[in-house]
DNA sequence: GCCAACGTTGGC
DNA sequence: GCCAACGTTGGC
C-alpha cells in the first residue's frame, strides 16, 4: 500500500473543466485516458501537480453546456505538458532551451452522470454554495471537499467507477473521507 | 454580443 | 513595485 505524504488516506477531488467544442466528454469517454494539456494558468497548474493517482474529479462543459457531465480518475500525476513547444497563438517567444513551466497529468474517464448536475443546480444548492467554482469561476482546475463531490455525484447519478462492480458508487462514497483536509 | 472578473504585460 | 492597458475566460 502506499502511504503517501502522510495524507489522510484517501482520494482527493477535483473539478476540471473543458469547453465541449474543444474536448469533450464523449471524446474523453472514446479516447478512455487522456492526456490534461493545455493549462495556461499558474494556480490551474499548481492543482494539477497536487494531485495524486486515484484522486477523482468532475468533468465540467463550461461555456455552451455548464454542467458536469462524470468522473475521471487521475491516472498518471503531473509530467511537463508536451503541448508547450507549440506554442499556440502566438503567446509565448518560447525561445529554444526555454525550461516548460507547464504541467499535464493523465485522466481515465470513470463513469458518466445519467443526469449531468447544471450550473444552475449548483448555484441554488445551499450544499455548494462554497464550490470553487461559483468563487473563481475562471479556475480551469480546482480542489473539491469530498462532501461536495459525494453530494453531486449523487444529484447525478453516477454509474461508478469501471470495474469496481456492484454498488461500486455508493461504495466509494461511503469511502470518501467527509472530513474536509482543507 | 456584452460584460465582469481576473491574469498578464509593459511603461514608469 | 505600482498601475494602466490589454487579453482571456466564462456566465448571461
């Protein structure tokens, strides 16, 4: 077993977020594990390299759908994100030799909600009403309480984790550490 | 399409 | 180090 970092045992969670146009949760569903590219963000970055193997997160549609579509389970932590070289939009000189500052991990699709939980929900949901996302909207990656993540997963009915059988959600839930670690 | 929030850039 | 200008994100 690992005994990583002290931790409470035990996953943590979080909310990623994509616009479907560009990445969608039925591609991420098609492709299985995924490479998370493309943050550009430094607190963004930061949570990507808190998190650990089997950490969960939402999978969130911003923009045309706001709302959370499933699961992904990390499955590979944080490595030099390799769409850095190419630079996009003309935004960075990124010189040759210039060290990447960016991160990506890797996420398994884990189980999509028959009731994707709305934006909307969210916010008139007086259990959520601490969500990072309706703090800091514009945070593309971002910590979850396990309370959270068992209360929205339940609004929307996950189908659980592959693999981990019969009552494998509620299961995991029961398993979820309610006490927040901040 | 508009706007608020927020992050980044660059002049001083 | 401050701050104005600008760009981006994302909700409405």
């Amino acid at each position: 077993m690992q005994k990583n970092h002290g931790q409470t045992r035990g996953r943590r969670f979080w909310l990623i977020k994509s616009e479907p146009g560009c990445f969608s949760w039925a591609e991420q569903c098609r492709n299985v594990v995924e490479p998370w590219t493309g943050v550009r963000n430094y607190q963004a970055r930061n949570n990507l390299r808190a998190m650990a193997a089997g950490d969960l997160a939402l999978f969130y549609h911003s923009v045309t759908e706001k709302r959370i579509m499933g699961v992904v389970e990390v499955v590979r932590t944080a490595y030099p994100d390799p769409t850095f070289s190419a630079t996009p939009q003309g935004a960075k000189p990124a010189r040759a030799g210039a060290a990447n500052p960016w991160s990506c991990v890797d996420v398994k699709a884990a189980g999509g909600f028959s009731h994707p939980v709305t934006l909307g929900q969210i916010k008139q949901d007086p259990a959520l009403a601490e969500m990072t996302l309706l703090k800091q909207s514009r945070l593309s990656v971002a910590p979850l309480r396990g309370e959270e993540f068992s209360h929205i997963v339940r609004l929307g009915d996950w189908s659980g984790l592959q693999g981990e059988g019969q009552g494998g959600p509620e299961k995991l839930i029961s398993g979820i550490s309610e006490t927040g670690e901040e």
